[in-house]
C-alpha cells in the first residue's frame, strides 16, 4: 500500500515528470524561468493549484459527473473546475502575501491555461486512481513541475549572462537546455 | 580594481587553462594504456577520430563566431572534450558515431552557450547521452576483454582503424561480450556468487580488465589531486555515496541485487566519472561545499539508475542530471566572504 503510493509519486515526479518527460505545461516552464525568485512563486502557486485542482475534479467526476452519466462532459467541466480553483487561490495570495502577488502579477491566471493541470485531472479519470492516488498524483506532478522549473530558473540566470551567440540569445538557448535536460531525464526510464 | 599597484616580488600563477587542460590529457594515459591492453586498439582510434573532428568542429565554431582560432584551440579543451568522449564510447565505434558525437558536443553544448567556460553541461557527457538514446546497438556494442578471449581476439592498430571506418570484413567486428554490470541487470536468476563463478567476464572484485581500467583512471586522478588540477571534495564524496549506497541496499547476492560496494566502485566509468567528469570546473558547483552536495548526489543518482533502472551505466546521466541542479546548489551554498554577511540572508529574512 504504502509502497504503491510511492511508486505513484516517485513515478510522477521524476520518471514521467510533467514537464521534461510528458512535455505538459511548458507554457509556465518557458514563460517564468528567468528569475529564481518568481520561479520558487510560481512553482509553489502551482503546487497549491495543482493538488487542490486534482482532488476537485476527482471529486466532481465521481459524484457528480458519474452519477448522472455525464462523463463526456469532463474536459469542459474540468477547465471550469480549475478556472474556479485558481480564482480562489489569486484571492488567498492576493489578501495573505500583497508581494508575491505583484511578483506573480499575470502569471497566477496563467495557471488556468497550464496543460499540466488539466492533465493530471484527465490523466486521474484514464488510470482510474481513486481519491488519495488523485491527490497524490496531483501533488506529485506538481513537486516534479516544481523541481524542474526552479532547476531551469536557476540555470538560465546563469546562461544570461554567458557569452551565448546573438542568434541563439534567450528563448532559443533557453529550449535547447530544456532539451538537453530532458535527454537527462530519460536517464529515469524504468525505474518504476 | 585595485589590483595594479602591487609591488614586488611576483609570485607567478603557474596554472593557465591550457596547462589545466594539457594535464588532463596526460592523467587520461595510465587509463589509455589500460583500455587498449585489455580492448585492443578501438580505444584509440575513438581518440583519434574525436581528437580531429573535435579540433575541426571547434575551428569551425570560432570561425563563425569570428574568435581568434590559433588561440583558443591553443587551450585544450576541446581536445580534452575529444578524449573524454573517446575513452567513454565503446572501443573501435564507427567514425560516423563518433562525428554525431563530437559535433553535438562542440557545436551544440559548448559554442551555442559561449564556448569554452560558459557551458552548463558536461559536453562529452551530453554527447554520450544523445548517442545512448539514438543509438543504443552501437552503444551497448562492448568488444570482449582480454582474458575472457584469447589476445588474438583483440583489435590490432589496423584493424581498429578498418573497423572504425566501416571497411573489413566480418572477423574485424572483434568478439562483442556483455559487459559485467549489462550482465548483472539482465540476471534475475542466479545468486551473484553463481553468477560471477559462470560468467568468464567476472574478475576479482568487478569484471576483467573493467576493475584495472578503473584502477588506471584512479591512478591518473589521484596524480592531477596531487597536482591541484581540483579539490578533493567532489570525487571523494560521489564513492563515498556509490560505497554508501551500495552497502546499505546489498541484500546478501540475491538475484536482483544491484552488487556490492568494490563493485560498484571499480566498475563501468565509475573511477573516470569521478577523476575525470564530475570534476569538470565549468558544469560542476562552484563552493567546496557545493562539490561535496554534487558529488555525493551524483553517487546516489548513479547507484540508483545502475539497481533500478534501464541503463546498466548511469555515470553519464547521473552527471547530466546535476550539471542541471548544479546552479541551483551554487545558489543556496555561496560561501561567506570576509567582513561580509552571508549572502542570501536578506533574502530569507
């Protein structure tokens, strides 16, 4: 049991990691990874949303979906589910942190519009998980967003300030390394 | 600055990159000699091949980037790049492989990041990835050591050289065998004492020819430790943390065992990762402290994807992996420097 569930977790975090494996919400991934410090913001809101937002449609699907032969229903109903969880959590920082709100500014609605969380709330329905796998599944793909994105940040501090050939400045180096560090990723395969 | 006004006397700083470099490839010789006594020659056609392709790509990068060429090739390091991926590659690999390799090293991890000191992966490492993922039959493509066949198994200087370029005929292929830890992943049937008692591979603490290839790697890096080429920090810990790993999850020689700790260290790329990879001072931490953390994290990285994971050795991915974490471990280990707060303190307060 207990072992099953890290399983679950080690899987989604490192050897079918959202981002560098699966290829999902690379959106944020490129978008706030040139700053450390917003990163680690955005990386925890995501964090917040993505377990929250799991468990949530879970919970819609089986007892509400479900229960009224809706099923087809799902991706509208989860986009719906995630657009209310992030308004939520834009409030929370909005009233509990005024600073990282302004550091998050335009990237917290971003989060809507990140693949990942809609993936994970699909990904739940196909594997059939059931309520505690959802939200660990959930967090674990949120942790594995988390590493990454933050790993990323840091290290396009660093090639910032490298001496990086005019043509390939910024976005284009930038996907390179995200290339680079999903071929280290596939060093994972198998492990689970 | 205030470093003009000086006065005498100067004390010379003896070290410039091109020495560095110029070292390197010499402690890489104990290792040479050992993989072309026990593979035959491949070994060093890898070199060979990768040492011009290396020198010509970087030609080519500092031409179009229009840097002085004479200079920077005077450096080395694009030759230390060469030797790395050569002595990493299966002996005697096919020249269009090695190509793929030092181009992708050169051109795409090393210029297209500013060259020479600005790239944040290892980029022998990173070409060997690339190569492992595409290419996994010419990879995987072990020739047999000497002692498990007969010597007139081995490549000789032209054979090896006829068989890198894809001329020859069958009998030039040389005699491909499993190496010790493919052998010890694909098992699930033997205690590993039967194992190593069955399998002609297995020598007296890790394989045949493996235990003294590695032997020559950590003889070359205990002479650029003695030379201060790098600090102590990183390689001590990445086999501590193998040894470590690796008695804490030996179960006794079950079937699924991932091998015990000399094992473990004398195998595969183990002593060359640590001397020769891991302390790369570009896509490595920066502090001794921040070593230490590397080092011992790519020591657990590699035990992990040797036990559990798909690919039999994970020196190279283990080392991909934390050139990426590198930065970040910069970030949280900077060293106070004298008369100043810690830095980052600030930003936690």
């Amino acid at each position: 049991m207990l072992a099953d569930y890290t399983i679950l977790l080690l899987g989604a975090i490192l050897v079918n990691n959202f981002v560098l494996v699966q290829f999902l919400g690379l959106c944020p991934f490129m978008g706030v990874s040139s700053k450390l410090e917003t990163a680690i913001g955005m990386s925890s809101a995501t964090t917040f949303v993505l377990t929250l937002a799991s468990i949530c449609s879970w919970m819609t699907y089986e007892w509400l979906l479900q229960p009224l032969g809706l099923e087809y229903l799902r991706t509208i109903t989860f986009i719906l589910v995630i657009a209310v969880v992030v308004q939520f959590t834009e409030m929370v920082v909005r009233k509990t942190s005024p600073l990282l709100y302004k550091v998050l500014g335009v990237f917290l609605p971003l989060i809507t519009t990140n693949c990942a969380v809609l993936g994970v709330a699909l990904l739940n329905i196909n594997k059939e998980h059931n309520f505690v796998e959802s939200a660990l599944y959930g967090f674990g793909a949120a942790a594995g967003f988390s590493m990454v994105l933050v790993l990323f940040a840091a290290m396009r501090e660093r090639i910032a300030v490298a001496d990086v050939p005019v043509p390939f400045k910024g976005a284009a180096v930038g996907m390179v390394t995200a290339g680079l560090m999903s071929l280290a990723f596939m060093g994972f395969a198998g492990l689970v | 600055m205030a470093f003009l006004k000086v006065s005498s006397p100067h004390a010379h700083g003896p070290m410039s990159t091109g020495r560095v470099m110029r070292l390197v490839l010499m402690a890489t010789i104990p290792g040479l000699v050992a993989l072309t006594w026990f593979f035959g020659f491949g070994t060093l056609t890898n070199v060979l091949w990768a040492s011009l392709s290396a020198l010509a790509f970087e030609a080519l990068a500092l031409k179009l980037r229009k840097r002085p060429i004479a200079f920077y090739l005077n450096d080395c390091s694009a030759l230390v790049t060469a030797f790395l991926l050569g002595i990493a590659l299966p002996p005697g690999s096919p020249l269009w492989l090695i190509l793929v390799g030092t181009g992708f090293a050169i051109l795409l991890c090393k210029h297209m990041y500013g060259g020479m000191g600005y790239n944040p992966f290892n980029p022998a490492m990173a070409a060997y990835v690339l190569l492992l993922i595409s290419f996994p039959v010419e990879m995987t493509n072990w020739l047999a050591p000497r002692g498990a066949v007969p010597a007139s198994e081995l490549l000789g200087p032209i054979d090896a050289l006829l068989r890198s370029l894809g001329i020859g005929s069958a009998p030039i292929d040389g005699v491909s065998m499993a190496t010790p830890l493919d052998i010890l992943k694909q098992n699930d049937a033997l205690l590993v004492d039967d194992l190593w008692a069955q399998t002609p591979q297995f020598g007296t603490v890790a394989g045949i020819g493996w235990e003294w290839v590695n032997l020559a790697f950590l003889l070359g890096g205990l002479y650029l430790l003695y030379r201060r080429v790098f600090t102590w920090h990183a390689p001590l810990s990445m086999l501590l943390a193998i040894a470590i790993m690796a008695l804490l999850f030996n179960d006794g020689g079950s079937s699924a065992s991932g091998g015990g700790a000399l094992f473990n260290l004398f195998s595969g790329a183990t002593m060359f990762g640590a001397f020769f990879i891991i302390t790369d001072p570009v896509s490595s931490a920066v502090s001794n402290r921040g070593r230490v953390i590397y080092g011992a994290l790519i020591g657990v990285l590699v035990y992990i994807i040797r036990a559990w994971g798909n690919y039999p050795d994970a020196v190279a991915f283990a080392v991909l992996l934390m050139n990426f974490a590198a930065p970040f471990i910069d970030h949280y280990t900077q060293p106070r420097t004298y008369g100043h707060k810690k830095p980052n303190a600030q930003e936690k307060a």
